[in-house]
C-alpha cells in the first residue's frame, strides 16, 4: 500500500492542477466576454459618456419635441412711406374731399386736361414712354371740380337711370358703381387721370388686359401710379374694373401695390387698418328726461 502511496499523491497533484487550468480558462474566457460586452455597449452608445445628465437637461430631454414647426415665408418689408401724406390719400365715399376742395395748382397735361402739378410732370413722363413704345394715348379726364362731378353723377347717371324706370335709390346705387359721388370723386383731387387708347374709345372694363390698357397696368408704377380699381377688388373699393383710371401714390407704394395685386385700401390697411375703416357717425346725445336745457 505504501509503495502505491506517492503515485496516489501525485495523480491528486496532477488533477487538481487540471482543475486550475479549467478554471483559469473559464475565467480567462468570461472576462474576454465581460470586454467584449463592454465594448459594444460603448460602440452603441458612444456619446453616453458626454450627455449632460444635470436636472436641466434631464427635464429638457423629457419636453415634447413640437412636431411641425412652420417654416416663416419672408415677407418683403413694406416700403417706408408716409401713409398719411397727400399722395396716399384715400378719397372715396365714406372719406370725402368735400364740397370746397380745389388743388393748390393745376398743370396742363394734354388733350384740355389738368392734373395736381406735382404729379403732372411724372404723368407727361409716363404717356411719353407709351408714346415711345407705339401707342397714341388720349387723356380723356384729369382734375375735374365739384360741380362737374355733380353734374356727371346727376345728370348723366342716376337721372339717366331714374328715366328707364329705376327708383331713385336703385339709380343711386348703380350710379355709385360707375361714378363717384360729389366730393368724393379722385379726379377733384388731381392725382388721377383717366387714359385711352383713343378719343371717344368705350369705358368699358372688357378693354382691359390688351392694348394700351395692359402697358399701362405693366408700366405705370415705375412713374408713381397704379391702376386704381383694379379688376376682382369691386367688393373693396366699391368701383367697378377701370383699367383707365391711374391715381398718383409714388412710385414705391405704387411698385408694391402694382407688384402684390393690391388697391389703395389693401395696401393702406396693411400699414393701419384704421385708415380704410368706415367712420362711425358721431352718437346723437339722448336728452335726459326732466333735465332742462
Ligand atoms: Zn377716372
């Protein structure tokens, strides 16, 4: 027995050491796998270690992202020009020039016609361009007063209609479309004018879009003028489509307005809106019963 003794010890000897490389390996083996873990998490996740992970930032991650978030269209600025001056000035039924309104001075500007004498010399600019470009414009009416006015709106209108039947609130409204009231016509300001393509040529708004009428829809701002009731804008400025009827604004406003389709009242509500509003008539004070004047 005792000779078998050492042989029995070292084959303990040599399968422990076994076990220990086993278990070396196995340990070698999971702390290869443990590396390898960790680095894929970090290749996964490689800005992990630099995320602010303060309060502040933390709440901020948590906020809802808002989904569409509109894109601002840029819009061209308006032009700085001084709604309020004699230019821009709107004269229409509810704003008036009233019955003593002459312009300080008249030009002649062709064809028996007169206009304000500051706008006159960029409207002579503006029929010599048409005349360059082949047309022979006519200057039908420039500044008219108010007893002409009158007389037009009267005579030739809402009487005109009162005798083909029309009551006489039914000839006024209809007058109103064609031709403005007494003292609140355009033309008793001088800053417009109206242009054909000859004398005696229709006023109707089917001459539009062609001829003369579309050159000066083309070119009249680039001398301070715009088409003043512009066709589709009836509802607005309460005219019908005149394609004749240019009206001095200067020549920035009259780029805008000409380029962005607008008339005078859109353009002028787009600076204040209280420019175009109706005036609201002034409240008739109500006696107080017993009270003595
Ligand atoms: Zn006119």
């Amino acid at each position: 027995m005792s000779t078998q003794a050492p042989n029995t010890a070292r084959r303990t000897r040599r399968r422990r050491s076994a076990v220990a490389t086993r278990l070396a390996g196995m340990l070698l083996a999971l702390g290869l796998v443990v590396a390898v873990l960790v680095l894929l998490v970090r290749l996964i996740s490689p800005d992990d270690a630099d995320k602010d992970q303060s309060p502040a930032a933390l709440s901020a991650m948590m906020t809802p992202v808002p989904t569409a978030v509109p894109t601002p269209v840029p819009t061209p600025a308006l032009p700085a020009v001084d709604v309020t001056g004699w230019e821009l000035r709107l004269i229409d039924f509810d704003h008036p020039l009233g019955e003593d309104f002459v312009p300080e001075s008249l030009t002649d500007v062709g064809d028996g016609q007169q206009m304000d004498s500051r706008v006159a010399p960029a409207f002579l600019q503006l029929m010599q361009a048409a005349r360059t470009d082949g047309f022979e414009p006519y200057v039908c009416s420039g500044y008219r007063d108010y007893a002409t006015q009158h007389v037009i709106y009267f005579d030739n209108h809402v009487n005109v209609y009162m005798a083909q039947g029309m009551s006489e609130e039914e000839a006024n409204a209809r007058a109103r479309l064609a031709v403005n009231y007494p003292g609140a016509s355009e033309h008793q300001s001088g800053l417009c004018v109206d242009v054909l393509e000859y004398a005696g040529q229709d006023m109707e708004p089917y001459i539009g879009g062609s001829g003369l009428m579309l050159w000066l829809e083309q070119h009249c701002a680039e001398y301070g003028f715009v088409i003043r009731y512009p066709n589709n804008k009836t509802n607005i400025t309460g005219v019908e489509y005149e394609p004749w009827h240019l009206r001095y604004v200067g020549e920035e406003a009259a780029r805008y307005i000409m380029d962005h389709g607008l008339c005078l009242e859109e353009f002028l509500a787009l600076y204040d809106p209280g420019l175009t509003a109706t005036p609201v008539p002034s409240p008739v004070p109500t006696p107080i019963p017993g009270a003595v004047g």
